[in-house]
C-alpha cells in the first residue's frame, strides 16, 4: 500500500509539472509560471520518483546483506550421533538447538552476533554462557578449544517459505532416509514436527497431517530449494 501511495504522489507531481507547462503556453504574461517554478516542479518530481524506486529495495538489500550465513544444521565431531541447528532470529540473535545423542536431551542455546562472532549461553546444558563461536567461510564454526562445527550440505538446512514469511522450516536427515522437519508459521506459533523420507530420485516425500495436510506430499530438490506440486517452494537462508 505504501508503494501505491508513492506512485500516486510521483503521478500526481508529473501532472503539476504537464499542467504547468501548459499554462505557461497558453496564458498570458501576467499569468504565466517562472521557468524557475516549473524547473522546482520537475526537481521535486525526480527527487520523488528516486525515492520511489530506490528507496525500499536498497534498505532491503542493506538488512540481508548484514545477516551473517550461520543458519544451517551443522555437525559436532565430538557427537557424531547428535546435531546442532543454528538459526538465526535476526541480525543480533541466533538460536541454537542440539541433541548429543539420538534419545538423548534436546537443548537450546541463545547466541549474540557480533560480526562473523556468536556467543553462545551453554549454561543450559551445563557449561559456560559466553563461549564465543567464529564463522569460518561459510560453513564452519570455530570454537576456543580447537573443536569446529561444520555445516552440512545437501537437504538438510533452514528454510524460508514464502506463504509464511515470518516463520520457518528446519529440515533434516537422519542417518538412513528419515528426513525430521520442525516448522513454526509464526513467531509465536506453534512448532509443529513432521516426518519423511528421501526417495531414491533425490526427492522427499513428508508426512503433512500433523498439520492437517496429505501425508505423502512429495517435494522436488532443486537449487536449495524445495519446491511443492502447488508451486510454493521452501528456499534455504
């Protein structure tokens, strides 16, 4: 609505500048408008239009480009078995959720982002609350004591669908086929825990009914994304 708006303003500043041009044509000397006065028309109406077109997307492109390339599923060589989900929340905050074992406790671990830096709180799993992870490229994360986390590639991922933008998708691949989804449509929704599988072409095939949805929904994966037969696509961030 704000981008109509806009455009609505920027016409109607064209229309002023055509009007007043047409005055100063066909009226006479005591009634024409100064070239001074048409030239601040039309400045106005540039200036407007700048605004306009590149306003939003360069504010936009600014807030992505801060957001460092954390958000991943990762693993931990001291668990093996286990697995840790970085997701970032916004350009300050990250969540971390981890399991060690199969069976084992799941955790969470909040981070603070400074840079290509987070500090994580491991005080809920026992340890101390300010260890401080460096990204490494784009798909490690150093820790103090030499041990590094490294991001898995293939499905697994944090995901964006866009007829949820404020939510997400966390996908992942067990040992085997087993493919475990956690997907919240909003920031205070519920987190909802699908199952699937991969198929033998590369495709997956989830279970949507504990969201009310088919039970076999198949996903093509195609160019980090994972695109459904209705035309929405996951993208992963």
């Amino acid at each position: 609505m704000k981008v109509i708006g806009h455009i609505l303003l920027v016409l109607a500043l064209t229309a002023s500048v055509c009007m007043a041009f047409s005055l100063s044509a066909n009226q006479g000397a005591n009634q024409a408008i100064s070239r001074r006065e048409i030239f601040n028309m039309v400045t106005n109406a540039a200036v407007a239009t700048t605004v306009v077109l590149s306003g939003p997307s360069s504010a936009l492109a600014t807030n992505i480009g801060t957001l460092p390339p954390i958000n991943g599923i990762y693993s931990d060589p001291n668990h093996l078995d286990g697995y840790r989900i970085v997701r970032v929340l916004d350009k300050s905050n990250a969540l971390v959720t981890l399991q060690d074992e199969p069976n084992g406790p799941i955790f969470s671990v909040s981070g603070k982002i400074v840079g290509t830096t987070v500090t994580l709180d491991f005080s809920a799993k026992g340890g101390p609350k300010d260890i401080v992870a460096t990204l490494v490229g784009d798909d490690k994360l150093k820790f103090p004591d030499g041990n590094t986390w490294t991001k898995i590639s293939g499905v697994d991922g944090v995901y964006a669908d866009p007829n949820h933008p404020s939510g997400y998708r966390v996908v992942r691949i067990a040992k085997g086929k087993d493919i475990f989804i956690t997907l919240q449509d909003e920031p205070n929704g519920e987190a909802i825990e699908l199952k699937g599988m991969q198929k033998e072409n590369g495709s997956v095939s989830i279970d949507f009914s504990p969201k009310g949805g088919p039970n076999n929904l198949t996903a093509i994966v195609k160019d980090g994304k994972l695109v459904f037969p209705d035309g929405n696509a996951w993208t992963k961030i």
